[in-house]
C-alpha cells in the first residue's frame, strides 16, 4: 500500500483546523494542523508536507501570503491551497499575481469542495 500524502492545515482558528483535519483524515490524508505561520512554517520542516492549507489572515493581515513565500523558497513544488474569509476580494485587497498559491478558496468550505480540491492538487 502506498504512503499516506501529508498535509499540513495552518489556520488560527481551531474550529477550522479540527473541520480540516477531519475532512481531509476521513479521506484517508495524514494531517498536522498548526494554529500560526511561525508553527507552520517549523512544522513544514519536520513534516515535509505534500501539500499546505493555509490562510491569509492569521498573526498579521498577511501572514500567509508570507507563509506562502517561505514556504515555496523552503519547500519549491508543493501545492499551497489558501483558504480565507476574504478570498473572493483578496485580489482587489492584496496583489496576488506574485504568490505561489495554487487555488484561493473563500471560507467556509464545503467538505466535498475541500477533498476534490485537495486531490486535483496532488495529482
């Protein structure tokens, strides 16, 4: 049997982070959540994520734009899917045309969308 794909859920909402790991367990990922991008980014170093959920707004406005960044020097190839409340407007709030996001999905979403996203991504 092949290995479980890892994926790594970094959001400051615990609500969102138990929903995620729920979803994407019961799809048969392993997941690690983290509740900042400063946990995520250490947590991505040990873990070696296949794929990161993250969201825009955590400690700053930005924090996950910048976790992206790092995250895409640190780990090049690794699909990053961005979950936010303002997603629909991120790109009228944030200049998006550089970041190293593979999809941008408003909040909340449905666990359907989460999984077939989340396997497009990674196959």
């Amino acid at each position: 049997m092949s290995e479980r794909k890892k994926i790594l859920v970094v959001d400051d909402d615990p609500t969102i982070c138990l929903v995620c790991r729920t979803v994407l367990e019961s799809g048969g990922y392993q997941v690690f959540t983290a509740s900042s991008a400063t946990e995520g980014l250490a947590l991505a170093k040990t873990e070696q994520p296949d794929l990161v959920v993250l969201d825009i707004m955590m400690e700053e406005v930005d924090s996950g734009f910048q976790a992206a960044k790092l995250l895409q020097e640190s780990h090049p190839g690794v699909p990053i899917l961005m979950l936010s409340s303002i997603a629909g407007a991120s790109s009228q709030v944030f200049d998006t045309s550089a970041l190293p996001v593979k999809q941008l999905l408003d909040k909340p979403i449905q666990p359907a969308v989460l999984l077939r996203r989340v396997q497009s991504l990674l196959d």
